[in-house]
C-alpha cells in the first residue's frame, strides 16, 4: 500500500476471498497497532477467520461472508465471535460440489447480491458504513495477485 502511494489517513477498505480474507483480517489488525494505515473496514468471502478476528480493534467493522456449503470458513472449527464490529452472513448457493461451493465467481459474488438486499440490520449498518466509497468523487483500486513459481 505504501508504494501505491496510500497515506496513513487514507480510508481503506481491505477485501480477500479465502486466505485472502485471513490476510486481511491480519493486516487490519496490524495497521490499526501500528497507525501505519487507516482501515476501517474488512470484507471476507469464504475465510476461516474466527481464531483471529478477535484481535480486530472494534474500530475496524467486519462483514464475514461464508457460504453454508463452504467447508473452507469453517476450516478453523468454530464460529465468528459475536462482537459489535463483526458481522457474518451465511450464504446459501449450494451447488453439491466442494470446489463451486467455496468458488468466488460462483458463490460468493451471488451472495455479495443476497447481501445487498439484506434487510438485517447489521448487514444494513455495514452497508451504509460503505457508502463513503460508493459516493467518492476519485477511487483507485489496486488488485494483486500472488502466486508461487516452483523449479
């Protein structure tokens, strides 16, 4: 983030699917200890995140999307802590197959949907917390992609 030139009172959403999402959760933390960032919000799809996400700062707000045929967010053996500042939503786009069930394109873009017409109102909270981003007059969006090259 640094090097994208993102300032420590920049507001930053972090988003991550998978161990992304447990990435995410982590670094959160980390930037709320150390200043070095301002994230205020984490969005998770499909991570197991229950055994760290008690370390967030209730300053950072969580929407935890996890598909209920996904056994990947459920890889950690328990469920999210119910805490102010974190919010999970169980999906339901079932397609009878591991590798679809935990599939970004396939489950979890379809739930992002389900989420947006969310009448709960913790899902609500979260949404409107996000509007900020959605309203601003200058975004950048950096992707990244990380990947292993073995010889």
């Amino acid at each position: 983030m640094r090097r994208a030139g993102v300032r420590p009172d920049d507001d930053v959403v972090l988003l991550g699917h998978s161990e992304g999402g447990m990435v995410a959760v982590n670094a959160a933390t980390r930037f709320a200890q150390t200043g070095e960032f301002h994230v205020g919000r984490v969005i998770t799809a499909g991570a197991p995140i229950s055994a760290t996400v008690d370390r967030v700062p209730n300053s950072v707000q969580v929407l935890a999307l996890e598909n209920a045929g996904d056994v990947v967010p459920h890889l950690d053996g328990q469920p999210n802590p119910d805490r102010p500042n974190v919010t999970t939503v169980t999906l339901h786009h079932d397609y009878g197959d591991i590798g679809r069930n935990h599939d970004l394109s396939d489950s979890y873009l379809p739930g992002a949907t389900d989420v947006a017409a969310s009448s709960d109102p913790s899902v609500r909270a979260y949404l409107v917390g996000l509007t900020p981003f959605f309203n601003a007059t200058a975004v950048r969006t950096q992707r990244f992609l990380i990947s292993r090259t073995y010889r």
